[in-house]
C-alpha cells in the first residue's frame, strides 16, 4: 500500500531558502520560501475517487509560489503531533475502510481538535467529512464514533446521491465563487443549528439533499463531499487553504498567493460546472 510517511515533496520552483514554521508574520504580498507541513490521515485507506490528487495541486502550486511542501503520512497507530502540522488532510473511503480506521482516528480526535484550535489548516473529503463529526451511523446500523470537530451527524440512506455538484461560497467576505465537484455518498449529513456550511448548492443534492446546503467550515477547517478530486478544477480553493496553512506556518496573516495562469483548471470547472447545471439537482 502507498504510504508518504516522512516524505518531503519539494518543487523545482524553489529558489529562495526556507522560512521554519513559526517565524514572524511578513507583508501580505511578500511571504515566500516557507515549509508548509501536512499531515495526510490514512493515504492507505481513504483515497477514493482520486483523493490523493488533491495533495499533488497542494505541492505542485506551493512550489509554483515558492513554497515547500513537506507531506508526511499519518496511519493507524500514528501519532498527530502537538504543533507538528500546518495542514491537515483526510480523503474519503467506502464503509469497510471507515469502519478500519474509525477508532483510530477517534482516538486522534483531541490532537485534531487541537490543531484546529491552534489555527492549524485542515481539508476532509467524503468518509473523511463524515467521520469528523461527531459519527456515522452506517447501513448496517453500526455507530462509527467521530471525531467531534465538525457539529454535524451522519445517517446512511438507501438511495444514494451520485453526480456533478456546484456549489456558491463565501469563504472571504464579500467574495462569492463557486465551487464545482462530483459527489457520490449514501450519508445524509445533517449540520447543527448555526452551523456554517461550506456553501449553497447551485445543483446536485450536497449534505443530505433537502437542505440546500453543502459540506461544513469551523475556522481554517473545511469539509465537503466533493471529490473528483476536488481542488484540480477549483484552484481558487486550493490557494485559500494553502493562505491559511501558510499564516498557521509564519504565525502571521493569510498572504495572497501570486496568481497562476490557470487555464486547464479554468476550463475544467466550467465543463463541470455546467454538467451541474444541466444535471439540476435532488432526485
């Protein structure tokens, strides 16, 4: 089985040296050389639907913007450092794989939560989402106990939800953009009252199909069903997840990244974007 444990990934766009994690904040426009560490839970098990691709746009456009990502794997038995990430990244998995990992990652809860809190950045997809709530109850009636960062429940349903997805969002105010994905779960997720959602949903069926309502956010902590993966198509995400696991890193704000001719990506979300369209939403 694929593992990146202790892997350092690093781009060849590098020039300058590297800024160790917690050094002073520096100009918006002006942080470069910075290690970004990532934490990536159970590569071994939850990577369906491409997942871990979304760690290949990470590295490839912090290397573009002068950065270095160091991705290091964290599996069963693993330990979440106190302080040890700027990043933290979990992907989705069919039932089977949740069950396997799900006291583990339980037990990783107060570490998780703690990163979080530390203003730490983190990314779940699919099974990763769901098991970062508070638990999933599975088609087989089982309890899979969660981690409790996001304030949401999961139920499995009997029809699933399968299809392209478009999402808006608001993750900076004032600034509206959409979000295109592929979605295929059986869970109905359920936020609690007041909670923040990752977006509305343009078309597809998103969190539990009634509500309107997609994926989840608690700080610099994202959720979402959406694979494909995710962040090839919607660049503009990947860059604001990498702002906030850069201002975790300096100890100082979210900078801009410098914009990338993002063409291939642009047209990738607009074909997406419109089989959404055409698609609707709900059953």
């Amino acid at each position: 089985m694929f593992s990146t444990r202790g892997r350092r990934a690093r781009c060849r766009e590098r020039r300058q040296p590297f800024a160790e994690p917690g050094s002073a904040g520096r100009e918006r426009k002006a942080v470069r050389g910075v290690r970004i560490r990532v934490g990536h839970l159970y590569p071994d098990y939850l990577n369906i639907y491409a997942d871990r691709g979304n760690i290949a746009v990470f590295e490839r456009r912090a290397g573009l913007s002068g950065h270095e990502l160091e991705v290091t794997a964290i599996s069963v038995g693993d330990e979440v450092g106190a302080g040890a990430h700027d990043l933290l990244y979990i992907g989705g998995g069919q039932d089977r794989e949740q069950a396997l990992i799900a006291p583990d990652l339980a037990g990783k809860g107060p570490a998780i939560e703690q990163a979080v809190d530390a203003g730490a950045a983190l990314l779940a997809v699919c099974g990763g989402y769901q098991l970062l709530g508070r638990g999933y109850l599975d088609q087989h009636g089982e309890w899979l106990a969660g981690v409790g960062l996001f304030p949401h429940e999961t139920v499995a349903g009997e029809r699933r939800m399968i299809g392209d997805v478009l999402l808006e969002c608001e993750l900076v105010t004032g600034e509206r953009r959409t979000i295109a994905g592929f979605e295929n779960h059986a869970g109905r997720t359920r936020l609690d009252p007041g909670a923040k959602p990752l977006g509305r949903v343009i078309a597809g069926f998103g969190n539990d199909g009634e509500s309107g309502y997609e994926g989840v956010r608690v700080g610099r902590a994202l959720g979402t069903y959406l694979h494909g993966p995710l962040l090839p198509r919607n660049p503009w995400l990947a860059d604001w997840i990498l702002s906030q696991a850069l201002a975790h890193a300096t100890g100082g704000e979210p900078p801009e990244l410098e914009p990338l001719p993002d063409r291939l990506e642009a047209n990738a979300h607009a074909v997406s974007a419109e089989r959404a369209r055409r698609r609707g939403g709900r059953f």
